[in-house]
C-alpha cells in the first residue's frame, strides 16, 4: 500500500468541514430503497416510524454536473423530504465546496405522487421562472436524480402549479416524456460517487458505490486519512463503460494512521496522457 501524501482540495475549508461533520452522522441508510405515503400523496411503502429520521440524498451541482449531498427526512415521506431538502439549497459549508443549485429561490413543492415507477412532482411556478438553458436544464437534473434514487422510482414528470409541464422556460425545453437519469447523462459526472456522502463518519471496511462511463469502465480509488496519507489506492471497474453507464460497488479495506478529516478520491487516468481526468473528491471523516 502506497503512503504518500494527497493535498486535498476541499482543505481550505477543513474548519468548516469539523462543524459540518459533527452535524451529519454516517449513511449506512443510504440504500437506495423506496419512498413512501406522505400529505403529499406519495404512494408507496415503507417501514419507517412516523417521527423516525432517515438519512436520503439531494442532489446539487458541482463544476456543472449533478452531485449527491446528505440530507434528513422525517417519517415515511422520504421523497418529499429529500425534494424540501433539495429546495431548501446547498449550506455554506457545502457551497464552500463547489456545491451549487439552479433551482430558483422561493420554489415550494406542492406535492409528489408516485405510481407505476414514475414520480409526479407538483412545483410552485418560481421553479420555470429565470435563466437561460443551462439553468433550466441544471433544476430538472436536479429534481429528476434526487427522486430517482428511490428504488420505486424510474422516471419523473413535472407540473407547475397543478399543471402538467411539456416545455419549461422562454427556450422550451422539451417535458413532453417522464424523464430519466439516461436523458441527464450529460449533466452526470464520469464517476458518480453515491456513498459515502460528503461529511460522512466512515471506517474499514468502507463500501464505496455509485455509476461510472469511463473508458473501458476502468477508474481508480483512492481513500486518504486524517494526515493526508493515502491508506487504500486500487483500481476499479465499473459493470460497464466507454459509452454505457454502469455501476460499481467496492469494499475498501484499510488501516488509518490517522483519524480526521480525509477523502474519497476517484478518477479515470487518461489513455492519452496517463494524467488523472475526471476527478471527484468526497470529504470524511476518518475513524479506527
């Protein structure tokens, strides 16, 4: 195993990181299971006691493409409360980061239904307001990986106000179809990192999961320590690549120097060059 030191890009903001990982717990919930009843007409089912909280994912935008952040939803309505923690926009720790949103300020969600695999989602009008395509297309991408991380949940369609939406904004961007994280592909990083999520508590054995289109399929993992040292560097293969997104799901066994603030680093080394391309960095915590 390599030690050598990483300088992680995320340290100019490791105070901040400190408070950010004290909040959060760990996402040992983050399997991918279904959403459930809610005031807002989701319709499926689930376990969940009414005032237990579950850990679920809201996905913002990071160097222009969707990426995954930890949030909180009380009781069943899991997909509603990961849509709230959606609207409700990045922390400042986590626009210190790079974390943005292209949802506008002020969009409310006025319910979700969900049935035969697709997410209705009823958004206030703010959400069709402002921006020019980019923006339009960052907010759909936005909704449409946030809901699909639910197992029960293949596709979403969108309503403005109780209205069904074919095209959205001044440049009609076409809805006319449930959209899919397939129609997004272009807005989805290289290497998709699912879990852990940033701030996570983590420890070995770490299960590292998520989607990757890199060339062959291949890419490679790193996990850094508390001292900048990096205790676990092996190559990685996603179920499919080079044009077809697939899936990887990696156990990442490790000794840890040092406890603290470390990374999860993933990136496709160029076949031209041999440089690291497609970096993606996710900041944790690193405990024995």
């Amino acid at each position: 195993m390599r030690t050598r030191t990483h300088r992680i890009t995320s340290i100019a903001v490791a105070a901040a990181l400190v408070a950010a990982l004290a909040a959060c717990g760990d996402d040992d919930d983050e399997d991918g299971s279904s959403a459930t009843t809610s005031t807002t007409n989701e319709t499926t089912t689930s376990s969940t006691a009414p005032t237990e909280q579950r850990q679920v994912r809201a996905y913002f935008l990071r160097d222009e493409r969707v990426g995954p952040t930890a949030r909180q939803a009380t009781g069943e309505a899991v997909a509603a409360g990961a849509l709230e923690g959606l609207l409700a926009g990045p922390t400042e720790t986590e626009q210190q980061m790079g974390f943005s949103s292209a949802i506008p300020a002020g969009t409310e969600l006025l319910g979700v239904v969900i049935e035969d695999g697709v997410a209705a989602v009823d958004l206030s009008a703010e959400f069709g307001s402002g921006g020019g395509s980019a923006s339009m297309m960052g907010r759909v991408a936005q909704v449409v990986f946030t809901l699909t991380q639910f197992s029960t949940v293949d596709a979403v369609s969108f309503e403005l106000d109780g209205e069904p939406v074919t095209a959205l904004g001044g440049e009609g961007l076409l809805l006319e179809e449930p959209q899919t994280r397939a129609d997004w592909e272009h807005l989805t990083p290289a290497i998709l990192v699912e879990s852990p999520l940033p701030f996570a508590e983590v420890s070995s054995p770490l299960r590292i999961q998520g989607t990757a289109n890199t060339f062959e399929a291949q890419f490679r993992v790193n996990v850094v320590d508390g001292e900048g040292l990096i205790v676990y560097d092996e190559p990685a293969m996603a179920t499919s690549g080079s044009g077809t997104r697939g899936t990887f799901d990696i156990t990442a066994t490790f000794e840890v120097p040092r406890e603290g603030i470390g990374a999860v680093i993933v990136w496709e080394e160029s076949a031209e060059e041999g440089s690291q391309i497609n970096l993606v960095e996710v900041p944790i915590t690193v405990s024995r």
